[in-house]
C-alpha cells in the first residue's frame, strides 16, 4: 500500500515538473525564436511530454487500475509499464532532452559569441565617437576662440582708423574755409567725401563686430515711422538727385502711429537699404514705404519697404542675398546686409527680397515693436 502510495506521489511530481518546463518554455516562445532556438526547444519538449506522459499513465494506472481492472490483469500492466514501457520511455525521453540541451547549448553560444562581437563593436564605436566629439568640441573651442580674437582685432582696429579719420575731415573742414582755387576745392570734396566713405565703413565694421559679440542692446523710445523715413530720404536726397533718380516715402494712416522701438537701429537698417537700391538704380525711381499690422492689443508687425528700379538681381544673387549674410557686391563689401539682418534678428523679424533682373529689387524688412498706448486725457 505505501509503495504504490509513493509511486503515485513520484508519478504526479514529475508530471508537474514536466508540465511546468513545458509551460515555461511557452512562456517564452518569443524570446526562443528570437534567438533561433526553436528546433532546439521543439526536440526538448518532445522529451519532456513523452517523460510526462508515461509517468501521467502510470499514474492513472495505479489510481484508476484497482477500480477497473482485476487484480491479475492489473497485476500484469503495471508489471509491463514498469518493466518495459518504462526504461524504453525513459530512454527515448531522456535522449530527446539530451539532443534538445545540446542543441540549446551549442545555439546559445553562437548567441553570445555574435552578443560578445556586437559588444565590441559597439565599444569601438562609442570610442570612436567620444573620439569625435572630442575632437568636434576642440574645433568648436578653436573657432569660438578665433571668432573672439577676430572680433577683438576687428573693435582695436576700428577704433585705431577712426581717430586718424575724424582728424582728416576736421582738417579738410578748417581748410574748406580758407581760400582756394576751384581745383583745390574739388580736390578737398574729393578728400571729404573719400574719408566720411571710409569713416562710414568702419563704422559698419564696429558694429557688425558688437553685433556678433552680442554687444548691442536696442533702446526703446517712442517714434512715428514715417517721420522715421521721412529723415532717411532726406539724408539721401542730394545723393539721388545727383544720380538723377526720384527717392520718395510713400506712407499711410499706419505709418503715422506713434509707436515703440528703436528708432536708432531702425534707421540704420533702412539707410543701409536705401545706400543699396541706390548704388544698384542707374535711373528711375526708389520708393520707402512701411506698413503696420497689428499682433496684438500691445504689439505690432512693421514691414519697411524699399522698391527701386534698378538692375535687379539674377536668381543666384537673389538666394545669396535671401539665405546668406552676405550682400551682392559690385562694388561693395556685404557688411550692410549682415548688419540689417542680425539687427532684424534683435528685434524678432526677418529680412527678405524679391527681384527680377534689369526690373528692380523690392527689399522688405519685418520688425516686431509695441504700440503706443493712447493718451487719456484726465
């Protein structure tokens, strides 16, 4: 009685075994194919249904067998199932899981061999990238120091011409009022107006080495736009004139609300704009419009116009002009233009052309500013 008793006890403890290695290698299908290991597991699970299944029979046999079977029949099949099912089952069962924990083995090495190489290559690779930014984070120093020392050269020269400078148009100012022929008098123009040039180019230098350097800061007053334009064809007018070309402001009820920015740097963009349109018109006409919209009960959008009908530019200049910072140089140096677009940067807008070759150029600066709040009177 205790014997079968124990019997029965093994049979269902390796029934379960064998049940829960099946159950975990279900589990675990995905992770199985991933690793290319299902004809591995595939024999090792035969192994371990066929190891269950015997010891599941002859459990039921010694279970169910007294109730169904006579003594002597039963007598019979549990001598065959021990004697001789048993050790034929076990040894084609305990064979399969060899083959299959083989297979799994020799699988699974193959795994971590490839696993060790990827490793490795990994490794060589973050290596050669930490290598590499490294070596981009010393470039970015260098360039960041060049830029600097550029910068610093560009101010110390800057401020070296322009002493020298303002001395020669102070001297040709006291001799513009003394006697002299008309030659000499031409000569001295020329002199003026060759230094005040020079003079004005570096100034554009100082400022574009202040605006790279991040060193300009806008100061905000009221202004009214077209008063604004206004003042900059008017600096222009005997320039135009002498070219023989029509410079005008052309502006709206929009233009003349008060508003709030930096009337300084404003000016100074359209005046690099309007020195630009009338280098490049050999006749015709140069027109400065603004047009306000508004964003917000606060804000506005301000759009300077500057039209002329001069030579125009061809679709290589144009995207020069649009996606760089350098301008179209027939005779000029491009520092005006990267000077209006880091100063339409500052003030969050943008800097864009339209042209079309031998029909004109119409550039239009974008700048955020604030509205002026109107007066209440008490």
């Amino acid at each position: 009685m205790h014997s079968a008793l124990l019997t029965i006890l093994l049979d269902l403890l390796f029934v379960a075994a064998g049940t829960v290695a099946a159950a975990y290698l279900w589990t675990h299908a995905r992770s199985i194919e991933f690793a290319g290991a299902v004809r591995a597991v595939q024999v090792l699970s035969v192994g371990i249904v066929l190891w269950a299944a015997y010891y599941l029979a002859d459990a039921l046999l010694h279970i169910a067998g007294p109730l169904v079977l006579p003594p002597d029949v039963l007598a019979v099949w549990v001598d065959l199932a021990g004697h001789r099912i048993r050790p034929l089952s076990d040894a084609v069962a305990v064979g399969l899981m060899l083959i299959g924990f083989v297979m799994l083995i020799r699988r699974l090495g193959r795994l971590l061999s490839r696993m060790r190489r990827s490793a490795s290559r990994m490794q060589v690779e973050l290596s050669s990238r930490d290598t590499l930014e490294a070596e981009l984070k010393t470039e970015a120093e260098m360039q960041r120091a060049l830029r600097q020392s550029k910068s610093e050269f560009l101010l110390g020269l800057s401020h070296e011409l322009q002493t020298p400078l303002n001395g020669i148009l102070g001297l040709a100012s006291l001799l513009a009022n003394t006697e002299l022929d008309a030659e000499q008098r031409r000569l001295l123009t020329t002199l003026e107006q060759s230094a005040q040039s020079t003079l004005h180019r570096v100034s554009d230098v100082l400022d574009l080495s202040l605006l790279e350097n991040g060193k300009v800061e806008l100061r905000s007053t009221v202004f009214e736009p077209c008063e604004l334009i206004r003042s900059v064809t008017g600096l222009f007018a005997p320039l135009a004139a002498e070219r023989g070309l029509e410079l005008g402001p052309a502006c709206g009820d929009d233009g003349k609300q008060p508003m709030i920015g930096d009337p300084g740097r404003i000016k100074q963009i359209l005046t690099h704009l309007v020195s630009n349109a009338i280098k490049f018109t050999p006749q015709g006409r140069i027109t400065v419009h603004v047009k306000a919209e508004p964003i917000d009960p606060d804000h506005a959008r301000l759009t300077f116009t500057v039209t002329d009908t001069g030579i125009g530019m061809t679709p290589e200049e144009l995207d020069l002009a649009t996606e760089t910072r350098t301008l179209r140089t027939g005779s000029g140096s491009g520092i005006g233009l990267s000077i209006c677009r880091r100063l339409v940067d500052l003030m969050e807008g943008e800097l864009t052309f339209d042209s079309t070759p031998g029909e004109g150029t119409q550039a239009r600066a974008c700048i955020v500013v604030q509205v002026e709040p109107d007066t209440v009177e008490v």
